[in-house]
C-alpha cells in the first residue's frame, strides 16, 4: 500500500463506482466489500487509518452479555455470530479471553451463572468454552488477588479478545490487495452536486495541501462520529443525528491482576458493566459512557472518568490502583444516535 502509487491512481481515475469518507473499521470493512465485488472503490481518511474510536477500544470481541441481560435477544445472537467470524477469518488477531465474575452475595453466582449458560446455548458451535459457577477457592485460584473480603465465590465465562488497531490495518492490507485505492490525510472539505444530485466531492491533501474534485457514482459516509459534517455539506439545515458517547480506559501495571484472565464488573455505580482485563502485559480498565457535545478529533478524558473507572475497580481488587498508577489514559467516541426530541443518545 503506497501513497505515492494511490495518488497517481487516483489523478488518473476519472469516476469511481464507489467513494468511502472514513477509514476506520466501518469504511475498511464497507472497503474490503466493495472492492471485492468489483467495484472500482476509494477510500479517504482524514487522518490515519483507524486513528479514532476504531483503535481505542477495550480489545474485546464479545457478544454483549449486558445485552442478554436486556433481553435483547437479536443483538445477542449477531454479535455471536459476527465474533465467531473474526475469530475465524482473522486468528492470529483474536483469541480466546476467560472473564470471571466475582460473587459477593448469595444469589449472584446462581443469577449470572444461568445467565451465562443462555449464553453459552446461543453461541452454539462458535462458542470459546462452557461457563461454570465457581467456589470461592476457585475463584481466587483465578484471580489471586481480588478483593477477598466477603467473596463467596465466582462465575467464570469466555469471550474474544482482539486487537482492535491491526485489525484495522489488516482490512486495509486486504482492501489494496483486492485493488481498492486508500488514502490518508485526505480531507473531504465539500461534496459536489449536479442538477441537486450528489456526483462527487472536493477533497484537501493534508500532506501536500493540494485540493482536487473526485467523481463517484456512490458516496458512502462512513465517518463514525463526524457523520453530521459530511451530512450537512450536503444538506446544511439538517439535524444532528449523531449523539457521541465518550468511553475512556486506563492502563495501569500488570501487578494489580495477576493471572491470565480478566475481571467483569456486573454492576457499576452508573449500572454499566466495567472490564479489567490483561492487555500486552500491562492492564486495561475500562470504559465508562458519557454523552459528549463537542466532538473533537482527539478526545480528553474527564476526571470525573477516571475517578470512576479507578473507584469501581477498586472494589473488586486487593491492591488498590489510584491516580499515580496510571500509566496511560485513552479516550474514544461513540457514535449513538440521538433521541429526537432531547439531547440523550440511544445506547449502543
């Protein structure tokens, strides 16, 4: 994948079938697609690849469990299916995770271990391994250094693990094989109309700062949380539709979760679920929901974030983590659609 090389082919191209605005995971993936079927397909990203939300996540292919939990069957069931495919299609990117629920009261090892074994019968053929209601010996066999006081024992099940930024990498290797043309530091700064018809759209070069007009019969925005710029180019009195939720995650020392497996938190003080998980011999903590107005290339956490990330981990752990023991700090934004009537955002 040269840069050079794709600029020439794009200068040398006259109209595209297909023109993505977005390289993260979406427009790769909608890339790979595209390119597959035969169409002549472009991609354009205004930063790098993957730079935004598609690279901070909390490196997880699950299959929503909290989702169960809603009764959200349908959703359940896709991302199942979708997390068996990555694993299938990609292994050298996704392996199998343990996650183990700690049980502080009576029912909560009977509560989330049926739960679990729903769970366990929707996944099927694609599933990683049988969850199992554990005793509180064999819980901190696991997890050797949770919060002992009060534990009762433990639910152990298992989900994906992948990582989120190669993945990424990996689609946009495999979209320039199946001779998509990809570019990054493009910025699409206008969309081009004909007869009120959208035909193509004006474009910026980051790098050489070299402007230029790009015809498409089919121009997909696929720009995640900046979807309502690209939309009101094109139509400018449109509403927003795009209500961006903030997930923060921090990195803190291996010390402070021994073992291989990763902690679920059920219940956070916000009703979210909240994850420690082992990541690249360090660990990550994450991630917390927060409606966001100003959309912004590179996301700040708030302090309000970490303090809570900090305060619920905390509780499921022996050795305490606080401000000083981070290492690092990463921030991304969701894009959820907006209620129409209210300023809230419908949940993922």
């Amino acid at each position: 994948m040269n840069r050079t090389h794709n600029l020439a082919q794009l200068k040398e191209t006259s109209e595209w079938d297909v023109a993505i605005i977005g390289g993260g995971a979406s427009g790769l993936g909608i890339a790979v697609d595209a390119a597959n079927r035969g169409f002549k397909t472009l991609l354009l990203e205004k930063n790098d690849f993957a730079k935004g939300t598609s690279s901070r996540s909390t490196k997880l292919v699950h299959g929503g469990v909290r989702y169960l939990q809603n009764g959200d069957i349908s959703l359940v069931l896709e991302a199942l299916r979708e997390r068996g495919i990555m694993r299938k299609n990609a292994p050298h990117l996704v392996r199998d995770l343990s996650f183990v629920i700690p049980s502080y009261d009576w029912w909560s090892s009977p509560f989330y271990g049926i739960g679990l074994k729903v769970y366990d019968m929707m996944a099927g053929k694609l599933g990683l391994g049988p969850s199992t209601i554990l005793s509180r010996e064999e819980t901190l066999e696991y997890l050797p250094n949770v919060n002992q006081e009060g534990l009762r024992g433990g639910v152990i099940y298992h989900d994906g693990q992948f990582d989120d930024a190669r993945m990424a990498i990996s689609l946009a290797l495999t979209a320039d094989q199946e001779s998509a043309v990809l570019l990054n530091y493009m910025e699409v700064i206008n969309v081009e109309k004909e007869n009120e018809i959208l035909t193509g759209i004006r474009v910026k070069d980051r790098i050489s700062g070299s402007e230029g007009s790009i015809k498409a019969k089919v121009i997909i925005n696929a720009t995640g949380v900046f979807s309502d710029d690209i939309i009101q180019m094109d139509q400018p009195k449109a509403k927003r539709k795009i209500r961006p939720s903030q997930g923060v995650h921090l990195v803190i020392d291996s010390s402070f979760l021994l073992g291989n497996h990763a902690i679920m938190v059920p219940h956070t003080t916000d009703g979210r679920v909240l994850f420690a998980v082992p990541w690249n011999g360090q660990v990550v903590l994450g991630t917390t929901d927060t409606p966001i107005d100003e959309t912004l290339e590179e996301p700040i956490a708030l302090e309000k974030e970490i303090d809570f990330i900090l305060e619920n981990a905390s509780a499921y752990m022996t050795k305490k983590p606080n401000r000083n023991d981070v290492k690092s700090v990463f921030a991304g934004l969701r894009p959820l659609a907006a209620n129409n009537d209210k300023k809230e955002s419908t949940k993922e």
